[in-house]
C-alpha cells in the first residue's frame, strides 16, 4: 500500500462532508408549541465559533465535549492525528511534482538547451 493509499484510507474513514471549527444552532422549523416533544424539526440556522469543537457542515459533530470528556470517533481520530505527517508529505510531493512539470515545460520549449544542461550534469556526476 503507498503512502497515497494510506492517506485516502484515511480520508474515506472520516466523518465525510466539509469540517469546520464551530457548532451549529438549531430551531424548529415548525409553527407549533411545546418544542422539544418529538415533532419538531430542528434546522441548523447559524454557527458559533468553538474552541474544542468541529462539526462536518451537516451538523454531526467530529470533535465535541460533554460531561463525560472529549470525543472524536476512531477514524476520525487516525486523520487528525496523521494529519501533519500527511500534509507535510503530500506538500513536499505537490512541490518535488511542480518542479518535475517546470523541467518538462521547459524542455517542451527549449529541448536544446535542456539536453546541455542534461549532459552537463550527467560529466558533473560522473555518468556517461
Ligand atoms: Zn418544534
């Protein structure tokens, strides 16, 4: 498995949907009183900043507190804790890929001198 498998693995664990660093508010849509009795239909209306809390933007929470601590689901947790390494990695290869592409755009446009600076590279290494 590469290391591209092991991120999307990843990825495809999580809690799909776009995360975002806050909680929504809810109402009840409903024209109707009391709330709350199992008739209601709470729709999310605004979002407050959290500063422990992430929700994916359908409103289910990935990160959340309650009395009994902090939770996040095991997948979830796998992303966010792999999540430096894989960034720092798949910037890395996004930046080693943009310079492969300049060197062959440059090639496309220029294939003299891209083939001198080749060979000269090449006696410089010592490679035939
Ligand atoms: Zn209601």
């Amino acid at each position: 498995m590469t290391r591209e498998d092991e991120i999307q693995k990843r990825l495809s664990a999580r809690t799909p949907g776009r995360w975002v660093k806050a909680y929504p508010m809810r109402w009840c849509e409903l024209d109707h009183f009391p709330h709350g009795k199992g008739k209601c239909d709470y729709q999310i209306h605004s979002w407050r900043l959290a500063t422990r809390e992430v929700c994916s933007v359908d409103g289910q929470h990935i990160i959340f507190g309650n009395d009994n601590g902090l939770h996040v689901s095991e997948a979830d947790s796998q992303l966010i804790a792999h999540a430096p390494q894989d960034l720092e990695y798949l910037l890395s290869e996004n930046a080693r890929l943009r310079d492969e592409l300049a060197e062959a755009n440059n090639a496309i446009d220029d294939p003299s001198a891209y083939w001198s600076r080749i060979s000269s590279e090449r006696i410089k290494c010592g490679g035939q």
